[in-house]
C-alpha cells in the first residue's frame, strides 16, 4: 500500500472514528436521567458510553485531515463505517442494563434480555436508523434512562445521516450542495446549495412544538417529551404499552398531525420560516404528491375498513404512520382486510419526502420515476418529431440529457431497492413460512427496508437470531439507502474509488 492510499485510508477510518462523538454527547447528556429517578444502575452504561466515544472521537479528530480533499465516494465510505460504529455505541447502555438488571430476581424480562448482544444491537440499529421495530414488549416495564435512550437514540439518528455528512464535510465551505453541484445524475436527487447546519433550529423548533402539542393535549410530561422526540423523527418508539393504542381521539389526531410535520421537507420548511416562501412550500410538488397520496389513500384504506369494524381515524392514523414511516400504531394490524395491509405495505417502501426524517425510497423518486416512465411512453405513443427537442436549442438539448441521466440513475436506484427488498424477503418466507403467512412477511420486510417500524406480529424477542440479524442489515441498508453501502464495498475490495462515482 502506497504513502498516499495509507493516508486516506487513515482519514477515512479516523472520520468514522469522530461519527463516535454523537453517542458520547448523547450519554453525556442524559447522566442526569438516572440520577433524577433513582436508577444508579443505569448509570455505568451511560458513563461508560461517554468517556469509551468521546475519547475515541477526540482521538480520531486530533488525526484527522482536515484539509485534505474529500470526494463523495471517501464520504459515503466514512458515513457508512460511521453508522456501524455508533449502532455498536448505542447498544452499550442496552447491555449494561441487561447485565445489571439480570442479576436481580424481580428485574422485568424486557429490560434483562437485552443482556442478549443480538437483541441491544436490533434495539440500537433500529433507533439510529429511526425505524422502531423492537425487542421490547411491555414498554411501561422499562426504566426510565432505557426509555429516554431509546427516544433520544431516534430523535438523533432522524437526523443523523445528514448530521453525519455535515460533520465530515469541509467546514469552510459549509454547504453539503458544493458536493453535488457538478454531478449531473446526482442533482436529480439532491437539492444544491442546502446548509444543512441551519436545519438543525428547524428540528429544535418542530421538536418544541410536538411536545407542546401533546401536553396541550394532556399527556404527562415525561411522555410528551419522549413521544415528540420520537413522533417529529418519525421513528415509533414509545414509553407506553401498544403503542397509541389506548389513547383518546384527541391525541391521536394530534399524533397525526405531528407525524404530517415530520413528513415534510426540512429545506421547504427553511424557505418558509426564513424567507417567508409560502407559496413555495404549498405549491412543491413533493408536498402535492405527499397530499395527494394521503388524500387518496385515507379515502380508500377508510371505506374499505369500514367493514372490519376499523374507524376512520384509526385508519387515518395507520395510513399517516405507514406513509410517514413512523411507525405509531393505534390498533391491532392483524385485524386488517388483505388488501389494506398490501396498500400500507408499497406506501411504506415509498416514504416521505426528501430532506426530512423519514425513510422508504422517498416521494421525490418515486414521482420521478413515474414522470420518466409517462414521457418515455410519451416518445412511444407519439411521432419522434412531435417529442424530439428542436436541434437549434442547445440549452434544451443538454437538460433533456441531463434529465435523460437523471432517470436513468433514479431507475436503477429503484431497482436497485426492489431487488433487495424481493431477496431479503424470500429469505424471510425460508426461514419464518411455517409460523407466518406471505402477507405478514412482506409487510414486516417493508417495515424494516423503509425504516417504519409497523408490525405485522412478527418482530420480537422470540424471533430466530439469524433473523434478528437479517433484520439489522435490513435496516441499516434501508436508511443509509444502499448507495453507500455499495460504495463502501466496492472500497474494501479495492475498486470503487474514484472521485468521478456517480452516486443519485
């Protein structure tokens, strides 16, 4: 290995090595939850936490090059290493108080099984990633630092992706957009020029406001906080037993509203907040599918639960939640008609909008891909001169090839997405079709591939280990969106290395 392939092998490992900060400022901030309810035996894990990350994150950032030049696929192999590192950080306060925990006779058994590496590692990937699928069963039963930790680990890991690709980024240029400015497929699928430092007051401002919606609403104080951490990151996490399930109409329209808000563009929400772009926000045309998707999938979710006794506000939520991929339940799925669980199943792997906190192949592809697939019937339904931008136009030649482009890397991506959702679910149906039926695996599988966390029944402590695993990966996939992931591959294998890698 060459002086110079050491040296970004170095920074890329010790750039990973920073992403281990955030756990260690996580644990550091919630010391004082133990201390406040008297749970001492929480404490080591948290402080453990804090001094193993931020020390090994100083010492990486003390290493780290920061003047050195970092092309998009160095990037995406950082955040990619990145991710794993603070998955395996946050299990650590889930082990110690499974240790802990398990050696007293009266400690509940959701808190003791995650003395179980496989299920604190499923409980910490799940959420980083904001998904919230779980091994826990009984949520009341946990401690209060377990609850807080496992809201706070979806708050930041909402979030964390964009935080991860800020933080790696040349701070003097402070724009993730200069990343992308000059490649031509990547702008169909990234919005130049977002500083996504200013996103953070935005998150803070939607976090206050969906905790004040919910005491407003009556809810005790230590579950509006954590319910507003986890509701505006669309992640599912909650401190109360079934999910919403118990609560009165009011807070779960509530609910919906704060999931609607967790749905939406961080970057439209800056334009409207800073620049007073109204019309903007209301016109974008994500929004509009968003709207349009809700619209039409409420109308025809509701009617057709209608004759399984399901009302239209738990069908409004359900729909909300599986859209939004939050993962709030407010009644029992398996009660569900077939068709109905098929609708929630695509509008989980399609997700909310782009530059928000939700997961799934996000609308702005989705409508891409059928604006492509509606002008390339167009071209076939059509004469080639009545579709066939004019010669003279050269302005109009290189966007119809940049659009060209654009689709064609929004295809694959696509593709690329379906692909591994057919194959992990086929492994799925192998290893669980003697205990559940097709539907609920597709169903789970969608859960997990687009970072929701709704499920079908199958997801839990009793699950087989190598699908608790086959489950990590699922979602670790899903929320980094496979693109770095392959990058990172193709990295470790020696190929893939170049600056010119075109990444949607």
């Amino acid at each position: 290995m060459s002086d110079f392939t050491q040296s970004k092998t170095i920074n890329i490992l010790s750039g990973a090595g920073m992403a281990l900060l955030v756990p260690g400022a996580m644990a550091l901030v919630s010391i004082p939850i133990p201390l406040i309810f008297n749970e001492k035996g929480s404490l080591a894990g948290l402080v453990i936490t804090a001094l193993l990350c931020l020390g090994i994150g100083a010492a990486s950032y003390k290493v780290y090059d920061k003047d050195s030049e970092m092309p998009l696929t160095k990037l995406m192999v950082m955040i990619s290493l990145g991710w794993m590192l603070v998955a395996l950080a946050v299990s650590i306060p889930f082990v110690q108080h499974g240790i802990h925990y398990g050696q007293l006779s009266d400690s509940p058994p959701d808190v003791t099984r995650f003395s179980d590496f496989t299920n604190a590692l499923f409980e910490s990937v799940s959420g980083i990633t904001s998904t919230g699928l779980s091994m826990v069963q009984q949520e009341s039963t946990l401690t209060r630092t377990l609850q807080w930790w496992r809201s706070l680990s979806q708050w930041v890991g909402a979030i964390g992706f964009v935080v991860l690709v800020a933080f790696f980024h040349n701070p003097d240029s402070n724009t993730i957009g200069k990343q992308f400015e000059h490649d031509t497929l990547t702008r169909a699928v990234a919005a130049p020029g977002i500083n996504f430092y200013k996103f953070w007051w935005i998150y803070l401002l939607l976090t206050v406001l969906a905790i004040s919606i919910y005491l407003f609403n009556g809810l005790s104080l230590w579950q509006a906080v954590n319910h507003g951490l986890t509701g505006i990151a669309t992640g599912g996490f909650t401190v109360t037993d079934d999910s919403f399930t118990d609560y009165p109409a009011k807070v779960r329209l509530a609910t919906i509203a704060i999931m609607v808000l967790g749905s939406l563009s961080f970057y439209l929400y800056y334009l409207l907040l800073r620049h007073g772009r109204f019309r903007r926000f209301f016109t974008d045309r994500q929004n509009i599918v968003y709207a349009s998707l809700m619209l039409v999938g409420i109308m025809a979710i509701g009617s057709l639960n209608q004759n399984a006794g399901i009302s239209w506000l738990d069908s409004s939520f359900q729909f909300t939640s599986a859209l939004g991929t939050a993962g709030f339940q407010s009644n029992k799925l398996d009660q569900w008609p077939m068709f109905s669980m098929l609708v929630l199943t695509i509008v989980m792997l399609i997700g909310g909008t782009s530059n928000s906190t939700t997961g799934g192949i996000k609308i702005f592809r989705f409508w891409f891909m059928l604006k492509g697939l509606f002008f390339e019937l167009g071209k076939l339904m059509f004469s080639p001169e009545s579709t066939t931008i004019s010669k003279h136009d050269q302005n109009n030649t290189e966007n119809e090839k940049l659009h060209q482009d654009a689709r064609v890397t929004v295809y694959l991506f696509i593709l690329g997405w379906v692909v591994v959702y057919v194959v992990f679910t086929l492994i799925f149906a192998y290893l669980l079709a003697d205990e559940y039926t097709l539907q609920q695996i597709l169903f789970e599988s969608a859960s997990a591939f687009g970072n929701v966390g709704l499920s079908s029944g199958i997801t839990g402590p009793d699950m087989l280990p190598i699908a608790k695993v086959l489950m990590i990966v699922l979602m670790y996939l899903g929320r980094l969106e496979l693109l770095p992931l392959l990058v990172l591959t193709g990295w470790l294998s020696g190929s893939g290395t170049s600056a010119n890698t075109k990444i949607p």
